[in-house]
C-alpha cells in the first residue's frame, strides 16, 4: 500500500482561513484496498500544507523508534480544497500522485508516473469486468481520478466507459492534476470516457437496460455507501442492466478483522468469510445463487470484490484477460451459506 501509518496530521491555508484535516488511517488508502507497486517503506508523516503555495513542499519526519533509521522521503500537496461533498487533497511523489477525499484522507485513486497503470490494487480487478459482459457501455460509479477507466482503457480500448462522480469540484482537480481529461478523448480505437456530474443512485437521466456492465465503487467516510446495503437498491441497479450484464463491486474489507500489533490484520480465512462483509451478504440476498466472490490479497489490501451474474467460465474468462490477471480470475467463487 502507498503506505502511511498510524496518524497524520493535514494543515492547509486557503485565503485567510487556516484549515486543519485530520487523518487516522492505518495506511493511505481506501478501507483496506490499496496496494500500489511502488514499494514504499511504511511511516508517518505529519504534513503541513499551505495552499497559497501549492508547490509547498512536506517532508516526512519518522515518528516510531522502528522507522527511525528509514530514509526520509518528500511529500508535495498539489491541491487542497474543500468541496460540497469533500475534502479533496492531491498530494504527489516522486513514483506517483494520490487523490485523498472526506474526512478519513484514504486514496481515492492513484496515477503512477511513468506511464504504468497497473495499481497492484483492486482497480486492476476491474479491469476484468469487460471480457465478460456483452458489447455495449460500462459505467463506473465513483469515478474519483479514473484509475480503473485508465488502465480499461490501456487493455480495451475501443471500450466506451460512462463515468459518474457527484462532486464537480472533484472532477475539475482531477482534470487538471490527474490527467483525467486525457481519458475523455477518443482512442485509437474509438473508446473513451464520458463523465457525467449527477447521483449515480438517482440519475437524473433514463439509464434502464442501458449497459453491459456497471463498476461499483461508491465510498463515503472511508464506507461503503448506507444506500448499498439495501436489496432493493442493488435491484434497481440490475435494472439498468441490458440482458447478460453484470455487476462488479469493490466490498472494502470486513470489520472483524482487528489491527494487531505489528500493524497486520488476523485474517479470517475460509469460503464462508464473505458471510462476514455486510455488502456482499446484501448482493447475495437481492441476487441469489448469482453472486460470487474474491479477496485481493494481503499485498492488495485484503478487500472484497463481488459479481453478479453467477460464475462466469474460469477457463475461458482466464484465457481473455490480460496475462497479469489470467491467474487471479479463476479465484471467483459462488456464494454459498456452508
């Protein structure tokens, strides 16, 4: 994970209002989902952000007696603003840029410099939804900086992608600093992605059987979103379906799973365990005998993902993804009560 341990504090200055974002997170990332290969020793890092300067440079200073002979690494705030629905901080590297959002500071989304789009996260589970679902336009629900359309489109590229995210604010900075504009122009193949500013749970547009797959990735405060635990949302999702689509999930992780002391999570381990993470028991009561899933693994940030649709054929699901995920597609399992 683009690891930053135990307790960051965040500081910005925007006009004359001096603004104080706190963050207590275990890593720098979504609830246990982020995993990027950039392979970061694990530190706090206390951050003083001025945004007059967005330029301000913040450097790490060690805060535990294990980490105290690590090698200091620098921190650059791009961007801090507040929004109607977020706290939305970008903050770069030298590997990569992260988008930070709410009041829990987890990422969001992740560029990587360099041209690589792989995420070594659950965005790159996503990008197995394709091979499976009929032609026609995939949505993704919470677009934030489009890491997962990035690396679909990189793998698909005549992939016609609709991404919805409420917050214009967050889709004006990502533009601007995580060349999401760039995912808006046309392939060489004709694919590309269109943004769309609205409630992804209440459209304002007729969506009914409009497409081939939907990416669900809707978080707030560092949870999945109230509205997901409902049957009869998940229903009304399926209902803009067009025949043979399918439905994929980030699940984040699950909460009896406690932090013990060297910072790892107990696992809980076992074919029942999905039992245990409150949205894929919701899919499995609003689609039954149709829902399968999968864990990344702890390298990935040990979240859930779930499918609707029943289990697709491994063998010829293996044999149409790219060779990084030819392996990790046949881990899909069906949920079933043991």
């Amino acid at each position: 994970m683009a690891a930053l341990s135990s307790t960051s504090y965040l500081h910005s200055l925007v006009g004359h209002e001096r603004r104080f974002f706190w963050c207590k997170t275990s890593q720098f990332s979504k609830p246990l989902s982020i995993s990027p290969s950039l392979n970061k020793p694990r530190f706090s890092v206390p951050f003083c952000i001025k945004q007059s300067d967005r330029d301000q440079k913040l450097t790490k200073q060690e805060s535990s007696r294990e980490e105290k002979n690590e090698e200091e690494e620098d921190y650059w705030v791009v961007t801090a603003v507040r929004s109607k629905y977020n706290e939305i901080i970008i903050v770069d590297t030298v590997d990569a840029r992260y988008l930070l959002l709410d009041s829990t500071k987890k990422t969001h989304s992740v560029i990587n410099k360099g041209g690589e789009n792989w995420t070594d996260s659950y965005w790159d589970e996503f990008a197995s939804l394709p091979p499976i679902v009929p032609d026609g336009p995939i949505a993704i629900y919470g677009l934030g900086g489009g890491t997962a359309a990035r690396l679909i489109l990189e793998l698909y590229p005549s992939t016609q992608l609709e991404g919805w995210e409420i917050d214009d604010i967050l889709i004006e900075k990502a533009r601007e600093y995580m060349e999401l504009s760039e995912l808006e122009k046309l392939t060489s193949k004709g694919g590309s992605l269109r943004v769309l500013i609205d409630d992804a749970l209440s459209p304002s547009e007729d969506v009914s059987g409009k497409y081939a797959g939907i990416i669900v990735d809707l978080f707030a405060d560092g949870k999945v979103l109230d509205q997901l635990q409902q049957v009869q949302m998940w229903h009304d999702l399926a209902s803009r379906l067009m025949p043979n689509g399918r439905i994929m999930v980030n699940c984040a992780g699950i909460k009896e799973e406690k932090v013990v002391t060297d910072e790892k999570p107990q696992l809980v381990l076992g074919d029942s365990v999905w039992m245990l993470n409150p949205s894929i028991k919701v899919l499995s009561e609003a689609f039954p005998g149709q829902v399968c899933w999968k864990r990344t693994p702890d390298s990935e940030g040990l979240n859930f993902v779930a499918l609707t649709g029943g289990v697709p054929d491994l063998s010829d699901w293996s044999s149409k993804v790219p060779v990084r995920l030819s392996e990790t597609v046949k881990q899909w399992k069906l949920c079933q009560n043991l």
